[in-house]
C-alpha cells in the first residue's frame, strides 16, 4: 500500500462520517412532522455537502504527488477534515431538535454563529491546503472571497443577508467547481 492509499484511508473516514452526519440529519428532517423550511438553513447545508465532496476531490490531486508525506503535512489535512466534521455536526440539527414541529429558519439563527465560524476555521485552512496542492494554488483567492460571505453571514443575521450571503456562496462555489474540479 503506498503511502497516499495508507492517509487517504484515515482521511477519508472523518469525512465520510461528516457527509454521514448531515445525511443522517436530512433523514431526522425528513421524517419530521411540520418542518417549517429554511432558504439560508438549506443554502448551507448543501454547501456543506458540496465541500465534503469537495475535500476528497482536492486530496484526490496528491495521489500523484512526488513528496514527503510528513507526519505534519498529515496532521494538517486531518485537522481540516476534523474541522469541516465539526461544522458539519454544527449545522446538523440532533435528535432533539429535529422532532416535532421544527424550524430550520430558528435552528439556523440560533446555530449559524457556530457552524460559520467552524467553516470560517475551514476556509483559512483550505487557503493552505490549496496552496500546497499544485493545481489547486490559484484556488486560494476563491477562499479568500468566501471568508468574506462567511464573514458577513456571521456579523450580520438578518434573512436578507444571510440568502443573498448563501447564493454569493453558491455562485462563488460554482465557478470554484467548473474552473478546479476535474473528472476524475
């Protein structure tokens, strides 16, 4: 097993269970009873999806690298995959809070400080990340643009904001994906 194949297991496995956590969260949601829908709430969610796809899609490009795979250079994709599981568990409602009669518009406004600033941590992270994978360095301005919605997201929680903040994203992640994300 080379070495790629060896990390990218362990890799792999904490976002797995974070693509597994905002999965199981869309299930509670589902089988609710009276959901009361959030645009900005499902805006993030499925940007969350999107970067957990993401982040196995940009290790993917080191399979191929000629390099030392470092206990730190190991360490640091495993702390942004650490830290993208825990956005991910931020914004996924629990057990509690998905019962009866839930509002995904409230369980944003009172969570989106927390899981914003968890993906905040991610993006800072992901510029490094980017800057490390050759074909992936120019896609660090794209981090740049999205730390400044994430940012706004978070100082400002009016609705207005926070829909025109997750479709900035969206079109922001969109290009990101055409121009960086190639077949595989």
């Amino acid at each position: 097993m080379a070495t790629f194949e060896y990390v990218s297991v362990l890799l792999s496995i904490v976002v797995s269970l974070a693509f597994t956590h905002l999965l199981a969260g869309a299930v509670r949601l589902i089988q609710a009873r009276g959901v009361k829908f959030s645009v900005a709430y499902a805006g993030w969610f499925w940007l969350l999806l999107f970067w957990c796809i993401d982040y196995w899609f940009s290790v993917w490009h080191l399979r191929d690298a000629n390099m030392v795979w470092s206990l730190g250079f190991v360490a640091f994709l495993l702390l942004m995959a650490t830290v993208l599981y825990v956005a991910c568990g931020l914004a996924t409602p629990g057990d509690h809070q998905s019962s009866q009669d839930a509002d995904l518009n409230a369980f944003h406004n009172a969570n989106r400080r927390k899981f914003l600033a968890a993906l905040f941590v991610y993006q800072v992270l992901s510029i490094f990340g980017n800057l490390a994978i050759g074909p992936l360095q120019a896609a660090a301005w794209v981090n740049i643009g999205q730390l400044t919605l994430i940012g706004a997201a978070w100082l400002w929680g009016g609705s207005r904001t926070q829909i025109v903040a997750v479709a900035l994203m969206w079109l922001l992640t969109g290009w990101y994906a055409y121009t960086f994300i190639p077949a595989l």
